[in-house]
C-alpha cells in the first residue's frame, strides 16, 4: 500500500519537473552552503512564512531537506497558502528523482 504513495509521489516530483518546477531547499543556510542541488534557492524552514513571497505562486514547487522532516512543514505552509507544491523529503531522494 505505501508503494502507492511512493509512486505517486515519484510522479508528481516527475511531472512538476517538467513543468519548471521551483526546488526549495529548506535545511540552514550552512548547510546549503555546504551541498545543495544546483538550481535550487534556499529558504530555511524557521522563515519561510515571511520569506515564501520570493517564490513564484505560477509554478510547482519542490520542497527537499536534510531527511524530509523541515521539508514536510515547509510543504504544508507553502500547500497553505496556495502553491502547488511535493514534499520530495531528504536531499538523497531528491537527487534520485533528478537521475530518473
């Protein structure tokens, strides 16, 4: 049964990849400075209430951490406030997704 919510998840990461999607890395700015996804724009958890205006509300969202945790309450936030946006967890996994 949570092979079905893995795969769909895999599909939505999929699909909002090729529509452009935004991907947010949500761990601290230490952590980012020391491997982050090239392309992805930094945005630590404990400010992305005051700092989710700087994301474009047009185009899907990608949200990724250290193991999924931040990036799980960083998804609801964003989810809250109208943007389409996957929790793709930690960074591991969202490195997968863009090898596929």
């Amino acid at each position: 049964m949570f092979d079905l919510f893995k795969n769909k998840k895999k599909e939505t990461i999929q699909k909002y990849l090729n529509d452009n999607a935004q991907l947010l890395d949500v761990r601290t700015a230490s952590e980012f400075n020391s491997n982050h996804i090239e392309g992805s724009k930094n945005i630590p958890v404990q400010v992305i209430d005051q700092k989710m205006k700087s994301l474009d509300k047009e185009k899907p969202v990608i949200v990724y951490c250290a193991m999924g945790g931040r990036s799980n309450i960083a998804a609801s936030k964003l989810k809250a406030n109208g943007f389409k946006v996957v929790n793709a967890g930690g960074i591991g996994s969202m490195r997968k997704h863009l090898k596929l």
